[in-house]
C-alpha cells in the first residue's frame, strides 16, 4: 500500500512536469480563460461607462425640429440639447453607427397639436443596437412629459385640477441590493471561471490517456509492477493540478481586472475581492476533479487525442450549457440546480457575487455529486486501462 | 528462467458496426481450433509452449500474424491467457503478475516515450515505478547510457530522437531495474544496420556472466537475426509452436541446408497441418 501511494506521487509528479512543458497549449490555455474574462469585463465597463456618459449628456436626436417649435421649447427648458439627426439615420442605427434614438417629428405636427388631432411622433431604434436602445426608454419618458405638460395645461385653462389626470402616482422601489443590480452585469463571471477549470482539464485529460495510447506508451507503462488504480490516480491528480492552477489563475485574473473598470458605478457595484476569489476556488475544486475523471474516462475510449477530442465535446458541450440555465434564468433558481455539476457551481459563485450566505446544505450536494463522479471516472479509467493498452 | 506451457488465448471479433447480420460459424464446430478466424472469436494463440533458460537468447521465430505479439503480451500480464501457464523465475504470471513484472524487463511491440521529457527523465520515472530509489535510478540510466553509446541523449527531449535512437531509450527503460528475464519484441524493427549490430552486441554482452546472464527471450521474424543470436529457437506458427531447437538442429530436423529453407519448410508444414481436418 505504501509503495502504491509512493507511485502515485511519482506518476503524478512525472505527469505535471509533462504537462507543464506542453507550453504552447498552457500557453493557448491562459490567453483563452485567463485572459478572456478581465477582457470581456473591460469591454462591459467600456459599454457601461459609455451609456452613463449619454444619459448625462442630455442629448435627442430629432428629424423634422424645424416643424416643432413647442416640443422645441419644451425640450431644452429641460436642459436637453436638441441636436438634428443625419438624413441617412436609419442605415445608420442598422450599422450601429448611430448611438442614440431618433424622434420623427412629422411635417404638420404643430398644426396638428393645435387642432388637437393627436400628432404621431415616432421614436426609431434598431432593437439590435444596444446603445441607441438603451437610451429609447428615457426619450420615451421625456416625449412622455411633453404630453402630460400639454395636457396638464389644457384641464387648468378649463379650471381643472391636474390631480384628475393622475388619480394615482407610482413610485419605484428596487429591492436589490448594490450587489445583486451588479451580478446582472457580473453574472458572467463565474461562467468564465468554470470555462477556465473545463479548459485546464481538458488538454491534460485527454494527453495522459488517449495520448498516452495514440503515443504508444500506455502498454509499456502497464509492463511496471504498478498498481493501476495508483497509475490513474496520479494521472488524474495530475488533471486535477493542472486545471486547478488554470482555475486559480483565472479567479486572481479578475481581481487587477476590476481596477482598470472604467465605469464608476460598475466598480462601486463590483464586490469581488480576494475573499471571493477564494470562495471561488473552493467551489471550484470538487468540479475540476470531477471534470478531470469525466473527461478521463471518456477520453481512455479513443485510440487517438483526436478523436478523444470529438468524443470529448459532450461533456465540453453539457459543462458550456448547463450554466446558461442560470443565465437567461429559465424558471430562477430551483433546488435540482444544486444537483446539476457546472450548473451548481454557478449557482453558487452567483451567490458569493451578490453577497448572500451559502449553508451547508447548498455546499454538500454539489460536493458530493463531483466526489461521486469523480470515483466513478477514476474506476471507469483504472478497468478500461489495461483494455486500452493492448487494442 | 522462462516457462511457457501451452498457452493459448482467443479475442472476440468486434461487432460490425451499423451491420445487423450475424457472423455466419465457420465449419461445424468440431475441429480443432486453428490461428486464424473461427466464427465470432480469432485464435491468436492455440498451443505455445517454450522454455527459455538463464544465459541464453531464446529467439521466438514467426511469420507476422503467428501470435507472438499476444503471446509477448501475456507473458507481460497484459492480457490474461484462456488456457496454458507461464512461469517466470517459477513465480506464476497470471497468480503474482507484479512479482513478475519486478523480475523482468519488457520491450513491447509498441515503445512510446514521453516526447517532453528528456531520455533520462523517460528512464528513470520507470526506474521509480520500479520501485528503484530516485538516485540508484539516474545512477543506472547512465550507465545503460554509456553501455548503449547514448550518453549525449540522455539531457535532450525524446520528442526529436530518430527511430534508433528512440529503441535504445526505450531498451534502457525496460531495463533500468537491472531485471534478470529480458522479454523484446521485435527489437529490431525500424532500426539501421548499426543500430541493430550494437543492439546485437547489447544483448550478446547480457547474456554472459558479466552481463548479468539474464534470460532473454526475443521475437523476430528475421533470420538473420535468429541465425547470428540466438541460442535457441523456439518457432511458432499460426499460433502454435511448431518446432524448438538450436538453429543446427532446425536445420538437420528439416533436412536443410539454408535456415530461411529450413524456416519455411517448418511454417509450411504447420500451415498443411493446421489445413487438414482432425480425424
């Protein structure tokens, strides 16, 4: 037993250091999930802080002003700069090159206002352009003021009070926290850490298995007077080493991320500190040595790295798509989430962002389903290894 | 000390993908098993028997396709044989298989190296699994590097050797715990003419007594090689052994002069054997 334990630090070690050099794919490795998801926060701090700049602006893009004096007057005694839109504006808005709404106003509106014959102005978007259709609800609101102006100053020269128009008044009152309005904006970030951990086991798994056999070396390796259990499971700490350093790297990557924010508000929202960081990597552990005996134990099944890779793309597929339940949150969250490996972690490191406790409960079932897992891969690798060396 | 005693060892065919009929049985059932395709299963090995003593190179002489390989295989407790025993250095293979791996030093059909780890890192991590403290296994890596002329290898990455030089790490790997049974198969394939004499000589130098007198078993399907080598030869065909002897005894046995006559003279007979019904 204790040479059995001694093997597999020796598997494992020889296997790190393999992998280790493999520099072009740990390489490959760190751009696409290291780096990917501080760069993708930078991209949204740049969009936020882009739109916070043009509500501040004050800014409307009208067509037609000139046939508008009064929307005119009461538009920049709201302090809004009335700027005339391009005359190619809706190609423009099509090619996102325009980033704010454009208010038509039609040719005889005055008269129209006038003669009380309900004028049409239209406010026109592209609802595939993000900024111009961030920025739609707040003219809606202002072109919305006009008419309660309007209609307000009509009643009181019939002498009735304004009060009859709005019998109501509705007030808003978000009940999120600062941290859970971020986690809209954030929620991805857990999915690019899990991506990270998928990606580091990935190359590992499949090169000490099926290119193990593609290599030719799994039947001489199988010719030592060692344990296979203690084979696979240094391999497998090995898998699991790798992907953990990947997962680490990846949760510390979004810490230096968060100081180059560019939006003010996004950094005030953004709670991740080296405490979530940590609770990341703790949550992310049971999944990589999980991922790491899937990924194994599919991958001992191809005689080539190759095809290992096709084969592979399942679990890389579930692992991609579980966690989008979360984030187009079909149905919230329910309890068969925690149940689900991927999806519960997510769950969970959502959890961490938006500040909310986690209880036993919620950390036990995920770790048991990956413990699970993980033996059952382990086992699947150690019966299918001899099998392997030898077809 | 090697002991092999009618071995034997089929394969089921794999299923035909997408195909849905059945295998028709070939013959009705009653004859003797025969290398080769018999319904659903493929004798790879039907009878093999041979003794290979310490001190001496055992040749397993063979056409390809005659069950060396498998029977290579078995020995090495890769697969597990339907019927026969082996024995190494009296210890049983399928009972004590990591006993006898302790004892033995393998060069299988196939010799993957570790393309990112240099050949001493190759050597010595199966030096560890061996069970060889760290140091006493860097220690004989180079020795065996300078017993096989390797020495300016041992610090470059496996991934750029040449085929000769790929076998000779791959040779100081399997043995690298100093193992008295030395097992190769087909040691020479792919290999130049110097690469196989100093291979040759390796091995001539391990069966005497300063070598170590190991019990070496090697399979060939090259005469020459058996002719220049071996002490005795053990020839096998269509998965059983055909004839043992040294190689003058094969010849006088077959009433030839030429061993390559002598060869197939003793394969064809077994092949005319193996074609007639059991009455």
């Amino acid at each position: 037993m204790k040479r059995s334990i001694g093997a597999v630090a020796i598997v494992l070690r020889k296997e790190l250091r393999d992998a280790l050099r493999d520099r072009r794919t740990l390489m490959t490795v760190l751009v696409s999930a290291v780096l990917m998801g501080p760069l993708v926060l930078l991209a949204i701090s740049g969009l936020v802080a882009s739109l916070e700049a043009r509500a501040e602006q004050r800014e409307v893009v009208v067509a037609g002003i000139a046939n508008a004096p009064t929307l005119r007057n009461y538009l920049e005694r709201q302090t809004y700069v009335v700027k005339e839109a391009p005359r190619d504006f809706e190609s423009q808005l099509r090619r996102s090159t325009l980033h704010d709404p454009v208010v038509v106003v039609p040719e005889h509106f005055e008269a129209e206002l006038v003669r009380g014959d309900v004028p049409v102005v239209e406010i026109v978007s592209d609802s595939a352009n993000q900024r111009a259709e961030a920025s739609t609800a707040r003219i809606e609101r202002l072109l919305g003021g006009f008419s309660r102006e309007r209609a307000l100053l009509s009643l009181a020269l019939r002498g009735v009070s304004a009060q009859v128009l709005e019998p109501m008044e509705v007030e808003d009152r978000d009940l999120a926290s600062t941290q859970t309005r971020a986690t809209r904006i954030t929620g991805m970030l857990p999915y690019f850490v899990m991506m990270a951990v998928l990606y580091g086991a990935l190359n590992a798994a499949l090169d000490t298995t099926a290119g193990e056999r593609e290599r030719g070396s799994l039947e001489p390796l199988l010719m030592n007077p060692t344990e296979r259990w203690a084979l696979v499971a240094g391999k497998w700490g090995a898998v699991v080493c790798v992907s953990v350093l990947i997962a680490v790297l990846s949760c510390f990557s979004f810490l230096p991320g968060q100081w180059v924010l560019r939006s003010d508000t996004l950094q005030a929202m953004f709670q991740y500190g080296p405490r979530e960081a940590g609770l990341f990597i703790l949550l992310l552990l049971p999944l990589a040595a999980a991922l790491s005996a899937v990924l194994m134990a599919v991958a001992i099944r191809s005689r080539t790295f190759k095809e290992a890779q096709a084969s592979s793309t399942v679990v890389v597929l579930a692992v991609s798509l579980l966690p989008l339940v979360n984030v187009f949150d079909l149905g919230g969250e329910a309890p068969w989430h925690l149940w689900a490996p991927a999806l519960a972690q997510n769950t969970l490191m959502t959890r961490v962002l938006k500040g909310e406790a986690l209880d036993a409960w919620q950390v036990l079932v995920p770790l048991g389903v990956c413990a699970a897992l993980a033996a059952s891969g382990v086992w699947s690798v150690a019966r299918q290894l001899h099998q392997a060396a030898v077809k | 000390m090697i002991e092999v005693r009618s071995l034997a060892k089929s394969f089921a065919v794999p299923a035909r993908r997408g195909g849905w009929r059945r295998v028709r049985r070939a013959g009705d059932g009653t004859a003797a098993p025969t290398a080769g395709v018999d319904g659903s299963r493929v004798h790879a090995v039907v009878d093999v028997s041979f003794d290979a003593p310490d001190g001496r190179i055992t040749g397993l002489l063979g056409p390809n396709g005659a069950g060396k390989t498998t029977t290579l295989r078995m020995l090495a407790a890769l697969i597990a044989p339907d019927a026969g025993t082996m024995r190494v250095d009296g210890i049983d293979v399928v009972a004590r298989p990591r006993d006898v791996l302790a004892r033995m030093g393998v060069l299988s059909d196939a010799r993957g190296l570790y393309p990112r780890l240099t050949a001493r890192e190759n050597i010595v991590y199966y030096g560890e699994l061996q069970g060889m403290a760290r140091d006493a296994a860097e220690a004989r890596a180079v020795e065996l590097a300078r017993r096989f002329e390797m020495t300016p290898l041992l610090d470059r990455r496996a991934g750029g050797f040449s085929q000769g030089e790929r076998m000779k790490t791959a040779l100081c790997r399997a043995l690298v715990h100093d193992p008295p049974n030395i097992v190769l198969d087909e040691p020479t394939n792919g290999l130049d003419v110097l690469a196989t004499r100093a291979l040759r000589d390796s091995l001539r130098w391990l069966r005497t007594p300063d070598g170590g007198a190991k019990c070496i078993v090697f399979s060939t399907h090259i005469m020459q090689e058996v002719e220049r080598l071996c002490d005795g030869v053990v020839v096998v065909a269509h998965g059983r052994t055909v004839a043992t002897g040294t190689v003058d005894e094969l010849l006088a046995k077959s009433g030839q002069r030429d061993f390559e006559e002598a060869f197939v003279e003793l394969a064809f007979a077994a092949e005319r054997v193996a074609a007639e019904p059991v009455a």
